[in-house]
C-alpha cells in the first residue's frame, strides 16, 4: 500500500548497508597502494530513532469523525477505467503497429497523402491561445522528427490530424494546422488546454499495417483460442479483444490502487484536524525526499551529461523539476509541506486504529514486513541487517500502516466519476468493470 513511499525512505538506508560487511558493520579501508585494502576499522549501521506512534495517545492531538472514515463514496477519475476505446488503441498502436511491414524500403515518398504505419518527418510548433509554450516545438531543428502514425506517440487527435495531409503540399508558410485538446491528466501547465499545432511534412517512409484478421491472431500473435471451433472469424476476434481488455485491467491495476490510497487520504487529510505534529518525525520525512532528491542529481550528475550539467548545474536548478514543481519554485518548501502530510496521515492512521480498538501489530504482521524487506533487498542485507539498519519502530510502523490502508479501503465504496462501480476481484489487487460498447 504504502510501499512506494517506504521504498524511498529505505533508499538511505540501502546506501550505507551496501557497505556493510558481516553482521551490519561498514568497514572503512586504507589502502597498501598495490591496489589491496586492509581494514582498520568497522562501525555498525544503525537505524534512524523513529518517534513510537504505537505508545503515544495520538488521538489527543487528531479531530476526525467516525462519519468521516466509514462507509464512504469516492470517486477515481474517469481516465484510470479501461474502456473499448483503449483497447483499439492498444491493438492499434502496440500490437498492429508493432508487425508493419515496409513498402518500398526507405525511400522518401512526398507526393502521397500519409497513412497509418507510416512514418512521417516532420517540423511542428504548438500553440496555445496564439501562444507558444515550452516543449511544444521542433521548428527550429537542423532535423524533422520522425513520427510513427499510429504509434501513439503523441496525444490524442494529433496522429489523426496527419492522416490524408500530402508532404508536399505542406511549407512553413503553409502548414498544416492539427487542433488538439491535451488530456485532463496531462502537465498541470498543459491539462485540457486546446492547441493548434503547425506542421510541416518534410517526406514520409510508407509502410503496411496489417489487418486484425483470425490469420494475424493465430499465425502472427500466437494467440491460443479457448475453444476448438467457432461460428465466425469475428467470434475469435471478439474473444482475443477481451484478451487484451482484461490485460490492460491487469496492467492498469496498481495505477488503479494508487489513485484509491491517492482519493481516499485526500479525503481524509481535509476531514481530519492534526495539531502538535511531532518536529524529529517531520525531520525524518523531510530528509528522506531531500535524499532522493539528492541522489538523482548526483546520479545524473556522475554521468557526465554536459547537456544534463548545463540545465541543472545545481541542485535548486534540479529539484522543482525532478519533483514535478515549476522552474525555480521554492522546492524545500515543498519537501516541507510533503513531510508534514506524511507525519499526518500517520497520526491520524493510528487516531483512527485508536478509536477503533484496532492499533496493533501481530508477530506475523511483524515478521511478514521484514521478510519482505530482506526479499526486496536480496542479496545486499540479511535479516539481522533489516531489522538493525531500519529498526523495529520502522518495520512494525511500516506493517501497521500498511494493514491499515487496507482495513480504511474497505471501508469504502469507489466509482469512476461517471458513476460507474469499481469491482475488486477476489485478491482486492486488480479492477475489472464491464467494457463499453
């Protein structure tokens, strides 16, 4: 549940045990200078001091009503469900476009109109509101880009928009216009905005998309029927389309959950009233993002991209984007606002388990979350070594708030915001409701 986030805060956690030796304890090497080390001295790894939610009565300092946690309604938007429309696109763009064959080798053809499969070079500058704005061009480029149709490459409509459009017949003083609207989860900056893209068609490589036909999915895919015989090609066609429906259920899944932790905490972290947060707990979470933040930009940093250097030669210059922030935004403020909502959700988890009777962690509770950090980390920390380089405090709070998210979802009823149910199938991990059309 919360695994995404505890990953992150492990990270640090990972880089002092990949120096550790027997037992957790890092040793510090001096080298004989023919290339060998001896050790001189070892010191232990030990975990960061955690603030003991479970001993504390953080009931006292969290407001939240029963009303506000049980048996409610929430809704997940609409572009997480995966409709018959995604489906041709994924047949489309991931299946079909993927076995094009070419038609005439490389040759540059320029007086044809384009056709999906194929490959269009071209120059486009986007606008919006007669404005331009940031990554929406390549018109100035010494080369076109090379823009497979049907590739799904771009957003929505712009492919489309390129269908039937002859290169020759496009110029910079004459090119073709495309109107596009970016989708609602797109770039805050972009979402739902109407744009006008220009775009001039430099020549096209011509290829052949194949035909979804009962050959293609048999011969081409592999696909196994489910029965022997049936009374229509369609009818295999039908059957191989909900294939690949249920895959993209599958694969949509953990997006799907996501978006659930996502709506339900954003639901009750504007319910809930939390005072007195705990300084070394906001501390802990701040420097945990701060890490991360850090690390990349180190990663990166290493690699000896000059581009990457000339962009971000700090880590101010790195941060709000790597965080999702605009240029130059105060990024510690925004660490800081992260950690102080992570140290609420944490109290009014265990405000909530208080009220409830409920804040315990079992043995096996316990003893499944180490197993499972001793399996993410293999090879690189034992047992001993998870449970000393994180700490007990860590791991049982890690089980707790992951039993919790679990025992809050139920507690919930979800739809799509069009008002469509979601149905957790048995295992409570993937989502299946029933395909348009």
């Amino acid at each position: 549940m919360r695994k995404v986030l505890l990953m992150m805060l492990a990270a640090a956690m990972l880089v002092a045990s990949l120096a550790a030796c027997n037992n957790g304890t890092a040793s510090t090497e001096t080298g004989t200078g023919d290339g060998t080390g001896t050790t001189a001295e070892t010191e232990a790894v030990t975990a960061i001091p955690r603030y003991d939610y479970m001993t504390a009565d953080v009931a006292g300092n969290v407001t939240i009503a029963r009303e506000d946690y049980m048996a409610l309604t929430l809704t997940i938007p609409n572009s997480l469900k995966v409709t018959d429309e995604d489906v041709q696109k994924y047949i489309r763009s991931s299946i079909l476009f993927s076995k094009r064959t070419a038609v005439n080798g490389t040759t540059m053809v320029k007086d044809q109109p384009l056709k999906w499969g194929d490959d269009a070079y071209i120059y486009y500058k986007g606008v919006i509101d007669g404005e331009a704005f940031d990554g929406g061009s390549n018109w100035d480029d010494a080369s076109p880009y090379t823009l497979g149709l049907g590739s799904g490459a771009f957003i929505p409509g712009f492919e489309e928009g390129l269908v039937g459009v002859v290169p020759n017949q496009t110029s910079k003083d004459n090119p073709a216009e495309i109107h596009v609207t970016f989708p609602e989860e797109y770039a805050e900056d972009l979402a739902g905005k109407d744009a006008v893209f220009h775009v001039v068609v430099e020549y096209a490589v011509q290829y052949t998309i194949p035909e979804l036909t009962r050959d293609f999915v048999v011969n081409t895919l592999k696909y196994e029927p489910k029965m022997e015989f049936y009374a229509s090609d369609a009818a295999l066609i039908d059957e191989f389309k909900e294939y690949v429906y249920d895959t993209l259920v599958s694969q949509n899944a953990q997006s799907l959950e996501n978006a659930k932790i996502d709506a339900l905490w954003n639901h009750l972290t504007e319910k809930a009233t939390c005072k007195n947060l705990v300084a070394d707990e906001v501390a802990y979470y701040y420097n945990a993002y701060e890490s991360e933040v850090k690390y990349y930009f180190d990663y990166y940093t290493s690699m000896g991209n000059e581009e990457f250097k000339k962009l971000y030669p700090d880590l101010d210059a790195f941060a709000p984007v790597y965080l999702g922030l605009d240029k130059g935004a105060d990024w510690k403020a925004e660490v800081t606002e992260m950690a102080e909502l992570m140290v609420k959700r944490d109290m009014i988890t265990h405000a909530i388990a208080e009220q409830e009777g409920i804040e315990t962690v079992t043995e096996e509770e316990y003893k499944a979350q180490v197993k499972y950090w001793v399996d993410y980390y293999y090879g690189y920390m034992t047992e001993a070594e998870v449970i000393q380089n994180m700490g007990e405090t860590f791991l049982k709070e890690a089980a707790f708030a992951e039993k919790m998210d679990k025992w809050l979802l139920e507690q919930v009823t979800f739809t799509y915001a069009d008002g469509t149910p979601i149905v957790s199938n048995t295992n409570n991990e993937a989502e299946s409701e029933t395909s348009e059309g």
